[in-house]
C-alpha cells in the first residue's frame, strides 16, 4: 500500500531530511585516508543523535552499525568495522537512514579517498547524473517505470551497468514503504506516480558488469566482476505540479525553478 503523506507529515520529512543533509555533509568532510569505517560510524551516530535523531539502520533486521561503509567493489550494506581503513584511491558509499521524530530520512553519497582514478571519478559522476535523470521523472502523473528507464538509460549508454538485486522504496514512518523503485524499467509501466508520495530514487551503478553477490557476513554486496560500484540517494517527495522536492537537499531548487 503506497501511503500518502499530508502536508503536516511532509514537514515533518522535511526535518528529517535536512538533518540528514547536515550529518552527511559533515562526513563527507571528515572522509580521509587512515580513518576507518568504525571511526565514520561513530562520527555518524554521534551527529545524528546530537541533531536529536535515531539512526535506524542500527538494528534493522539485525543490521549491527549506524552506517553502511561500502568501498570500491561492495556495492552497499558494507559493515562498518575497526579494521578497515579507508585507503588513498578508494571510493567510499556512505549510505544512513535516521528517524527524527517518527519519521525517516534516507541518503547515500559516493566520496573519493583522497586522490583518485579518473575512472572512478566518472562512475561517481555518472552514478549522481542516473539520480538526477529518474528523479525528474517523479511528476504527478507519470508511472514508476519511467524513473528506473531513465536511470537505467543513463548508465547504460555510458557503458556502465545497473544492480538489479537491489531497488529504491517508498519511505514515511517506515524506512521501506510501497512502492518499490528499480532502476530499470519501461516506461509507462509501474505505479502512478501521485502528490504526496515520498520515496526514494538509489541508483547502484558498477563500472563492470551488473551482477553482484553476498559475502558470508550476510550483508555485504559485492560486484562478481569486482569493478567498482558507486550509490547516490535522496529521499523526495512528489508535488502537485512540476519537479520533486529533494527532501534530503535543503534549498535545492531545479534549474527550471530558478527565477
Ligand atoms: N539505507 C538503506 C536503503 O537505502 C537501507 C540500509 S539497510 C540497513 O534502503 F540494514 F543498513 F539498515
Ligand atoms: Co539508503
Ligand atoms: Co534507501
């Protein structure tokens, strides 16, 4: 069941969603060769909670951190540990779902380690460009698969390849509400996309090839090919008329919105 959010329970997302911003804006910054992804989790928690919210991810389905650390070959759901330093010339995913006052947030960043390939710097370029390209198509009237087509147009025509295992999602009260949102798809086909939906678009890109696997922890994803992958989320909400609002991103305003 896909729910509706009235405009007292957007604003409500919307708080959530720029706490989130300012958390993840703020790892971004402490990002750096030698840190390790328990040092990031912490960093996360902590700034979560300062800001008076609950990460979520914590406990979910047994999840065992605050963030999801994914580098290089892992795709997401990385599990942040103290013996796993970010090196110079990785890519990190930093994927967190927090709760302020009942009501959920959920984004992801791909960041460069210091110094990186030029490769990578385009798979994280490419990766945020197939956000943009489905989250546009999140407009009152037009069907779920028009997001995934965009997403999965995008990647393709730049060589790279789209996760399927994994989708975007609904989100309110609940991380993961209806409706699903691959990033893939047809066109025309899917849910109506209606005022007051909040979902979130999460393209996963690899550089190789698509296919991916579980590691023995039970959360990590990984590329088969091992070629690296890059993830970029927002959480959005749909509006009566034109563009989403990108509840993730304070002040954010579409090119064509701009006056
Ligand atoms: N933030 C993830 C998403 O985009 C969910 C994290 S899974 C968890 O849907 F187990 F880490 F919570
Ligand atoms: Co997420
Ligand atoms: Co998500």
């Amino acid at each position: 069941m896909i729910c509706i959010k009235n405009p007292i329970q957007l604003a409500k997302m919307r708080s959530a969603g720029h706490l989130l911003h300012d958390v993840l804006a703020a790892a971004r910054e402490v990002i750096a060769p030698g840190m390790t992804t328990m040092d990031l989790n912490a960093f996360v928690d902590q700034a979560i909670r300062k800001g008076g919210g609950i990460p979520t991810e914590l406990g979910y389905c047994g999840y065992p951190a605050s963030i999801c650390a994914s580098i290089d070959d892992e795709v997401v759901h990385g599990i942040p540990s103290e013996n796993v330093e970010m090196k110079e010339g990785s890519i990190i995913s930093v994927d967190v779902t927090l709760a302020l006052d009942d009501w959920q947030a959920d984004s992801c960043f791909t960041a460069p380690v210091g110094r990186i390939s030029e490769e990578k710097k385009k798979l994280i370029q490419i990766t945020e460009e197939c956000f943009w390209q489905g989250a546009r198509q999140a407009v009152n009237g037009n069907r779920i698969g028009d997001i995934g087509h965009a997403v999965q147009a995008w990647a393709e025509s730049h060589g790279c390849g789209v996760v399927r295992d994994l989708t975007g999602h609904g989100i309110g009260r609940e991380m993961h509400e209806d409706p699903a949102v691959p990033n893939f798809g047809n066109p025309g086909h899917g849910a109506r996309i209606r005022p007051g939906m909040t979902f979130c678009v999460e393209p996963m890109i690899t550089w190789g090839r698509w296919q991916v696997h579980t590691l023995s922890d039970g959360w990590t994803v990984v590329t088969n090919d091992h070629s690296p992958a890059a993830h970029y989320e927002h959480t959005l909400a749909v509006t009566a008329k034109g563009l989403p609002e990108i509840l993730t991103l304070p002040g954010f305003k579409w090119k064509e919105e701009e006056a």
